[in-house]
C-alpha cells in the first residue's frame, strides 16, 4: 500500500512538472461549456476552451496547433464534471432549443439560444448555429449545426464545419439592426459603406474602428482591408468583409484572401514608441513583426495578434505561429508575404516558458 502511494504520488508529480501550470485567473470559466476559458487555463472538456481544445494529461486549454507541446499529449480531455455546471435556470426561449441534436452530433447547450441565426459570431461552442457566421469560432459542424472548435469538428458525432440551415436566411433577416447612435466617430462611420459597393453583404458600421488597424478585431460582419483585420483571419472578397470560415462563400461573398489597396498603409501606422527589442523586420526572412505585440511573445496565452512575433503556435490567438521567422498568421495567409506556413517552434522556447 505504501509503495502504491508513493508511486501515484511520484506519477502526480512527474505531470505537474511536465505540463504548464493552470492560468488561475480562469478558474471561473472552468467546466461551464460555454467557450469562455482562454488558452492556459484548467478545462474539463473542449467545449469550456475558447480553442476548442482541451489538452490531455491534466485538462488545460490549448491552442490545436500546440496541443502536444510542453508535455502535453493532445486535445480531448474530458471529465464528467462538466455537465453539471450548466446554470440552472433556463429562459423559455432556451427551452425551445432542442436538448439533443434531432440530427445527430452531441446535445445543445440551451443557453446559447439567444445566439441561433443572428449571424453575429457571439454563439459559443456547443451552442446551436444555422450557419458558421453565428459562432464566435467560425466553425458551425454537422449535421445538426452546433458550434465547434476547429480541432474538434469532427469528434462526438460531428462532421465538420461547413453546416448551413435551411432556415439560417430567415433567421438572419429577423436580427436587430444596428443602433444609430454607434460609439465610433462619425467620420469613420461615413466612410463604411451601408452596402458593399463592389458586392456581398453589407458591412456592419459598428465595426468602422477596426478597419484597417491590423489588430485582428474587427468582428463578423464588419468590413476589412485584409485578413489581419479580422478576427477570424478571414476577409473575404469582392468588397472585403470579415467571414467566418465557413461562410466565405456564401451571400454574394468570393471566399477568403481580400487584400485593399490601403491596407499596406492602414497597417503602417503602428505606434512610433514601441519597443526596440522586437526586430523591425524579421531576420529569418517573412514579414516585419508587429512591434506593438511584443508584451505577447512567448507566454503561451494565445493572446499574440497577427503580425506580432511568436515562439510557437501557443503564443497566436490564430493558433498558427508561421515560419521561417516565428510570426502570428491567420491560418489562411500562412503562406503569403515570404512565410512558409504554421508549426513554427522556436529554440528559445524552452528559455522563455
């Protein structure tokens, strides 16, 4: 008996040393399922991590492309736990939303029904969607239409991204529209477009400050000079528009990879005080960092913008840290402007963890 315990004690202690530590200011988004816990912070499913991964051994949230990282051995933890900490207290609208999926796949979250077919990107995973543009991960899976991670589109009897209702028109059309009174200044208001003037759908004007920043905040709906605007990586054509991924095609949109003829400068106008440790190009080759994301570099929070410097794909809220230099990439650019696509790991990793 004792040497049992000095065994799994031995065992407990060989995993906390091998994998990172739980981020504690993320306690409170654990075991909820509501998609609200960031990377480094304890999970007990997928379905409480923003990525949609919960890595193995231990239950932390993860980027997919990091998920066997740092001693981590892969997404898909899961505990029995997790139901549990549904709230208790559902609107009569939640109730409406089926409990399981009539169409296969795994049960809808009910508290995600205010989200269904607003196309506004705010439902979390295991919430219902009519098409990819409801889900804040961009990824509405088959065959039932529930939110997920990308890396778990096809797991618990999903079948991948890409699922579009029949109904998803009708909802969309009942949305609320945007206030009037918006918080951004009225000259950048002006010059967002109500519809978009080369195609597509129109542009949400509550967005006009997010374009063209490169920050990669501009939501859903909003317009944009390229994918590094989006939160979504995606700006689609022919007017430039954030989409989900799987959207791209659809509303009169072209697909991914619009690039303004403004962007270039919209971009330039990074701040002139930034800091000097962060090299103004990238000396492997690849774009120039984003000097302003230097604070992100390395922590693995999953918090580094597009275009700020990275030392793997745990530091990218995109997940895709891309060579040959180390930069955040929306996964749809990965290979554009000199860089070689994601899986970039850096040597100073093991230094800066």
């Amino acid at each position: 008996m004792k040497s049992f315990t000095i065994t799994t004690f031995l065992s407990l202690a060989f995993v906390a040393y091998a994998v990172p530590p739980f981020d504690p200011a993320g306690a409170k988004n654990v075991g909820n399922g509501a998609g609200g816990q960031f990377i480094g912070g304890q999970c007990l499913s997928n379905a409480d991590c923003g990525s949609g991964c919960c890595a193995n051994p231990t239950g932390i949230c993860s980027g997919p492309g990091a998920s066997t990282q740092n001693g981590k051995t892969g997404c898909g933890f899961g505990s029995t736990g997790s139901p549990a900490a549904a709230p208790a207290s559902q609107s009569a609208a939640a109730v409406s939303v089926a409990s399981t999926a009539s169409a296969g796949g795994p049960a809808f979250d009910p508290a995600g029904a205010k989200n269904v077919g607003n196309g506004q990107g705010k439902q979390f995973i295991g919430g219902q969607c009519l098409s990819g543009a409801d889900c804040a991960s961009t990824c509405c899976a088959g065959p039932s239409g529930i939110c997920s991670g990308l890396g778990a589109q096809t797991q618990a009897g999903k079948t991948g991204c890409g699922f579009v209702s029949g109904s998803s028109s009708g909802s969309v059309s009942s949305a609320v529209s945007a206030p009037a009174a918006s918080s951004a200044p009225a000259a950048a208001k002006n010059a967002v477009a109500g519809t978009a003037s080369a195609g597509g759908p129109a542009f949400d004007p509550a967005g006009a400050k997010n374009v063209g920043n490169g920050a990669g905040l501009q939501f859903i709906g909003g317009q944009c000079l390229s994918g590094s605007d989006c939160a979504s990586t995606c700006c689609a054509g022919p007017s430039g528009i954030c989409s989900g991924l799987g959207a791209q095609t659809q509303a009169g949109k072209t697909g991914c990879g619009f690039v303004s003829g403004s962007a270039s400068n919209a971009v330039a106008a990074a701040p002139a005080a930034s800091p000097v440790a962060v090299a103004s190009s990238a000396t492997a080759g690849g774009p120039a960092f984003d000097p302003a994301g230097q604070k992100n570099v390395g922590n693995g929070k999953g918090v580094q913008f597009i275009g700020g410097q990275c030392l793997s794909g745990a530091d990218c809220a995109s997940t895709c840290c891309a060579g040959p230099s180390g930069i955040c990439s929306g996964l749809g650019a990965q290979t554009q402007a000199g860089k070689t696509g994601c899986g970039f790991v850096s040597s100073a990793k093991l230094l800066r963890v």
